[in-house]
C-alpha cells in the first residue's frame, strides 16, 4: 500500500479501522465513502 490512494468503501468501525491501517501502512491517501451521511467523516483542514 505504500504510496498509493486507498479507497475505503464503508464508513462503519470496520471501515474506518481498515482506513487507520492504510494510513499507518503508507498509503497516500486514504478516501472513505459511505453512502449514510451521519458516517461521512467531516473534512479536516
């Protein structure tokens, strides 16, 4: 996964766990869609 755009399909604890890990492995960027708007996470400046 290093350098490369992770997309997270699920933004439920799974989702975002699986996103945290992305993260800690090296990914780029990690992108989190979920289609339940209370799940999106807010954007962060």
């Amino acid at each position: 996964m290093r350098g490369r755009l992770v997309l997270v399909t699920g933004g439920g604890a799974i989702g975002l766990l699986v996103g945290l890990l992305a993260r800690h492995s090296g990914a780029a960027e990690v992108v989190v869609a979920d289609p339940t708007p209370q799940r999106r996470p807010r954007p962060r400046a």
